[in-house]
C-alpha cells in the first residue's frame, strides 16, 4: 500500500522487542522508524520532531510524558497502544495531540496504513489552518487602528496580560471590541498555538449551560460531548456576557479557577486543565455580587485584570482612522476602488456618538459607500440608523447655552425656519430666538457637535 505522507520520521516507543519487530515490518521501507525502549530516551530526541509518535502506554505514571510531548509540541500525534481491549481508558490525559488509542491485538499493517494516512491528512488541514490563521492575525492587526490615550492604556494592558497567564476581566459598552481584545490578549502571549475559544453565555440555553462548558459523560464513563474548556485545554477561553451563568454553574467554574480541574456534567473523574480565562460583561458585576445575584468567590477570580475598553464617542481621534480603514477594507472585499471621505462627511462623523460602537462606524461605512454615486463619500452618504439619539446629546460636554442653542436650531431646521412655529413648540418668546441668532452672527462660529446627528 503506497502511503503519500508530508512525514517519514516515526517514533516507537516500547520495551517489547518482539512487539517492535513486528511493528517494524508493518512500515513501507520509506518511513524512518526510531525505536525507544523508554519514554525518557524518546524525550531525549524530541528534537526531531517526528511525525508521529506510537507509545506504549503500561502505567499512569507515564502520563508525565504524554504532557511533556504535549507542551513540547500540541501538533506532534501520539498513538497510545495499550496491552489488550479490556485496558481501562479513562486514566489518559485530556490532551489534543493524543490521535488514538487501540491494543496490540490490533496493530497490523492495515490499521498502522490507515492511522498514518489519517495523521498524513490531518496535518494537512492543520497546515492550511495555521497559513488561515495567520491571515487572519494579519486583517486582525490592521484592524487595530487607534492613537486615543484610552485605547494605548488599553493596549498596554493588553502587553502586561499577555505576559502572563493571569485572568482578564473585560468590561464595556457593547459593539466596543471586547472579543477582539480577548484575541489579542491570546494570540500575543504564549498560549497562541493552543485553542482560542470564544463563547457568548447569553446565547446558550440555561438547561444545555453546564453541557456546553464542561462536556458531558454517559453513566458507564464514555465521553459525550466535549465542553468549551476542555477544547481549550492550553489555550485561552473567552467568556462573553459572564453575567448570564447561573449561580450552580458558577459555582463550578470557581472551583475549576482554584483547582485546575474540571468535572464533566454526569461524571466522577476529574479531568486536569490549563486554561487562560478571559470574561466580559454588559452589565455591572460588582452590582450583580453585591445583590447576591453572582458568586463573591468567583467575582474576585475573574477580576484578575480588569480591562475597560473605551466607548467609540470617548476614542473621538480614532473615529477618523477607523472608518479610513474601514473604507480601504470594503473597497479591496469588493473590487471597488478606493473612496475618499470629504470634509463634511468626516464632520458628521465626528459629530455623532455612535451609541452601536465600532459596529456600527463600520456599518455606517459601508454603507456610505455603497450609496455614493462617485469617488467621495460626501455628507449626504453617511446615514446611521440608530433607533435612538438621546445618548449623543448628554455626552457632549457643551455650556447650558450652547445646549440651548442646539436645540433651538434642530427645531428651526426641522420646521423650515419657521421661527413662530418653533417658539410655540418650545414655549418660548420669539425674542429668545431672535436674540440668539444676532449673538450668533457677532460671534465666531463653533462647530456644532450634535445638530446634524438629530436631523
């Protein structure tokens, strides 16, 4: 059987030198085969990265070496081979590069082609992932645009955690970013080989909570389903909406935070795992433990590293480079040519206090660009859609009189300067009205921050 493999180095790792012959003329004549009699000398030669590696496996005790592979390298496959069909499988680690397990009554040439070829196509994909991935940090990065003081403290937050396997709490408006960051904190630390899994609490139905994070067991022991923290066993678990977990599931994941191991829902054995944890919330969880509604014990582990990820109206410097960059984005998914943004389309921009967040700029955006006839999205292009604009108005810092000054004009302006009909629908002289325009006049004028927001 002709085996086409990116590999030809295997490593066999067993003290039964008759079972090594055998296995030996298993192997097409092409494949290099380095016989261990012990974990300990095989460690010894990792180095050479072989591309796979058939362990017998006698003890619990060896389960040591397993994890060292493992930390070693997550992407080099171990094959356990244990002594007949009645070993007891529930004593092997947890770990994602241990490809499978069968006796030695099984091993003859057509299982061993089989697992190779097998191996053979699965690093093949985990190669293409890998070349995505690095694509996709590539886009990620370009997306990360800012020179806001609020958001370099926010990155050199990002810095410190990534150091560290320390847990993050990320707290913010919605459509701010969070899960980005949470990525970012993964992918810059030493964690990023290993699984970024990102779960939003709020999606999953209470009853299937404890199922999807920590996997599920048969009653005879036989795994299920796999949970969310055991697939991220390594790597980092992104948490979102934190604030969704019920008070018994709760209670579990503190117990996982403080002891390292996890327990699937319907089983006895507990199951060692290394994991970054990094949550996040719309709401208040300092109210939330305060009305007993979120576990004190858990609160303080989670709060490891609190992250504030600013508002985009609080990032005003970042507006600007955020849709520029969202612009060249769309332009290049598309195949359209570059647009620019004028002058009063960015003053629009910065007039608004985009309540949805960078979601929303990106939306507005792209919009902008689909509904502009030429190369320069004007200020008629840009539309936000929001349902509600009550939010901009208190967020500008303005003196009661420009307040004043603001509304007077959006009401002008919705009714076609009409300064009586104005004056009746705000119940005031049309004095006032009056009085103001001819202070405006005498004045330089001041860029309004809201009025074209309203209208």
């Amino acid at each position: 059987m002709n085996i086409a493999v990116a590999f030809s180095r295997i490593f066999l790792v067993s003290s039964d030198s008759s079972f090594c012959q055998n296995f030996h003329s298993f192997l097409p004549s092409h494949f290099e085969l380095s016989i261990f009699s012990n974990e300990e000398n095989c460690f010894q030669n990792i180095h050479q990265r072989p591309g796979v590696i058939f362990f017998e496996k006698t003890s619990d005790e060896q389960n040591q070496f397993l994890e060292q592979v493992f930390n070693f390298d997550k992407n080099i496959p171990i094959v356990l081979i244990q002594k007949n069909n009645n070993t007891s499988k529930e004593n092997i680690p947890s770990l994602s590069n241990i490809y499978n397990s069968f006796s030695k009554e099984e091993v003859n040439a057509q299982s061993i082609h089989f697992l190779i070829k097998n191996i053979a196509h699965t690093n093949l994909l985990q190669g293409q992932l890998e070349q995505l991935e690095v694509k996709m940090n590539h886009e990620f990065a370009k997306d990360l645009v800012f020179e806001s003081r609020e958001m370099i403290r926010v990155r050199e937050l990002i810095e410190k955690a990534a150091q560290t396997n320390i847990a993050c709490y990320l707290s913010g408006e919605k459509g701010t970013g969070k899960g980005k960051i949470a990525y970012l904190i993964h992918s810059l630390s030493k964690r990023k080989p290993f699984p970024f899994i990102q779960t939003d609490l709020s999606t999953i139905d209470i009853s299937e909570m404890e199922k999807e994070l920590f996997g599920m067991e048969s009653e005879n022991g036989h795994l299920m389903h796999k949970g969310k923290l055991e697939v991220a066993n390594g790597g980092t678990v992104y948490l979102e909406n934190i604030e969704f977990l019920p008070p018994s599931i709760q209670a579990k994941l503190q117990e996982t935070l403080q002891s390292g191991n996890l327990c699937r829902e319907g089983g006895k054995e507990k199951i060692k795992v290394n994991i970054r944890f990094v949550v996040s919330s719309n709401n208040s969880l300092l109210e939330a433990m305060n009305e007993g509604i979120f576990l004190e014990s858990l609160y303080y582990r989670i709060m490891g590293l609190p992250i504030e990820v600013p508002a985009l109206r609080a990032r005003e410097n970042d507006i600007l480079l955020l849709a520029q960059k969202f612009v060249e984005k769309f332009s290049e998914k598309n195949n359209f040519k570059k647009k620019e943004i004028s002058k009063t389309a960015k003053k629009k921009l910065l007039a608004y206090s985009f309540p949805g967040n960078i979601i929303e700029l990106k939306s507005t955006i792209e919009r902008a660009i689909v509904l502009s006839d030429n190369q320069m999205i004007t200020e008629e292009d840009i539309e936000f859609i929001h349902g509600s604009n009550q939010m901009s108005f208190l967020d500008q810092e303005m003196t009661f009189e420009e307040y004043k000054s603001q509304i007077i004009h959006y009401y002008l302006k919705k009714y076609d300067n009409d300064i009586l009909l104005t004056s009746n629908k705000l119940d005031i002289g049309k004095s006032t009205i009056y009085r103001m325009l001819k202070s405006e006049k005498e004045k330089p004028k001041r860029k309004m921050s809201w009025f074209n927001l309203l209208s």
